[in-house]
C-alpha cells in the first residue's frame, strides 16, 4: 500500500480510533501520517500534529489580529462598504421614503451608530476567539490543513458564533445606549406613529435592531478572518513565521 493510500485509510478510520484514548505521540503520529510526506503535500513532509495544530493556531491568530484591526477602530464598519452595517428591513424601508422628502437624518444616524456600536464591541470579543484557538482538536486541525481556503475560518464560526452572540449582544446594547442610539429609536417610533406612510415596527423592533447588529458586526469580523486566512495560504509573503510556511508551504 502506497503511503498516499495509507493516509487515506488512516483518515477515513479515525473518527473509529477514538483520539481521547491516544498518547499524545500516538496522535501526532497519526496526524504526521495523514498530512506530511513527501508524496502528497510538497513542503510539508516530516510536519508533525503539534505542529500542524500549532500552524493552524498561528493562521487563526493572525486572522483574529487583523481581523480586530480591521473592523474595531472608527469607520471600521462604517466606512467599510462590504461590511458596513445597514438598518434592518422596516427600519431601512422608512429610511428610503423619508430620504425622498430629505427627512431621514435620524434614521441616518441611527444606522451610523449601530454601526459605531459593532466598532466598539469587537475589540471585546478576543477573549473569546483566544478560546476557540486553544482548544482546537487533533481532529479539526487535520480537516483545516486538507480544507478549503477558509476552512480554518469555518471551524472558528462554527465554534464561536453562540459564545460571540451571547457576548455581543449586551455590549452591542450598552454601546448603543452610550451612543444615544437607543434613545434615538426611542424617540422616532414615537414620531413614527404619526406618519401615515410609516409602517407599523412591532413591539420587538428594538431588539431587532440590536439582534441585526450583533450578526451584521459578527460576519464582518468573519469576513476578514477568512480574507487572512485565505492570504495566508495563496500568499507566501503573508506567513511570517516559519511554522506558518511549514503548514502552509
């Protein structure tokens, strides 16, 4: 049996093998087998699991620094148009037709500081990433190296998007409130009222409004996670470390 075939079978049996009852040697010998030698991955031959996980760890800890970065300063929503936060439906609906009557102010403020708020709140979420990169398993690490170019960025949704929402969320509403953004809705669902062509918003709207915000702001950072996690596999001059282009050479 060729070592290509080897590692397949090695691969298609370990949900069978029961990780948690291997040695850690016995482990990273597993993971070695499935993603280094010589004939299936160039460039990655004698890499062994620590290493492989500690590359993922790197490759995930980049995206999350810039991805940080990126969308948590002034603007980073905001000016951003491919994550810019929008109002949500009724809300942007009323929007438009004020706009027609230059009435909209409010409402264009108020989407800036649902906006201002996702800004705020992403910095905070780090903790809970850091999380998510500790305790990635033998077994995630291999399905991210033999992934696609956001595979690694998928695992991480897929782990922290209940822990993100859940953390989000108050300090969404907390940054709103700071912001007046709240008092500003506030204020226009009660003048709404007496605008014949404004539909009726319900009395979840408010927190419509911040459960809108809290996802648009999560799949921004995701967004530019996967971007990273992406440069770093197609682009050498993005792994800057040695363990980053050992995994990902």
């Amino acid at each position: 049996m060729t070592q290509s075939m080897n590692r397949r079978a090695i691969l298609a049996a370990l949900p069978a093998v029961g990780l948690a009852a291997c040695s850690t040697d016995e482990i990273n010998s597993v993971l070695g087998s499935v993603i280094g030698g010589a004939d299936g991955l160039p460039g990655r031959a004698g890499l062994s699991g620590a290493e492989a996980a500690a590359g993922i760890r790197a490759a995930l800890e980049n995206g999350v620094g810039s991805a940080i970065a990126q969308v948590g300063r002034s603007n980073g929503y905001f000016g951003d148009p491919t994550i810019r936060i929008p109002l949500p439906g009724t809300l942007g609906d009323i929007r438009d037709r004020l706009a027609r009557f230059g009435l909209s102010g409010s409402l264009d403020n108020l989407e800036l500081q649902l906006n201002r708020g996702a800004e705020t709140a992403a910095p905070q979420a780090r903790s809970i990433f850091v999380s998510a990169i500790k305790a990635l398993s033998i077994s995630d690490a291999i399905g991210i190296v033999q992934g696609g170019p956001t595979s690694a960025t998928d695992y991480f949704q897929r782990e922290t998007t209940g822990s993100l929402t859940d953390l989000f969320s108050p300090i969404m509403t907390s940054a709103l409130q700071r912001a007046g953004a709240i008092q500003t809705f506030d204020n226009l669902v009660s003048r709404l009222d007496s605008i014949p062509l404004a539909p009726q918003l319900g009395a979840d709207a408010k927190s419509d409004l911040i459960n809108h915000g809290v996802k648009r702001g999560l799949s921004g950072l995701f967004t530019y996670i996967g971007e990273e996690e992406a440069a770093i596999r197609a682009n050498p001059a993005k792994r800057t470390s040695e363990i980053l282009r050992r995994v990902f050479g």
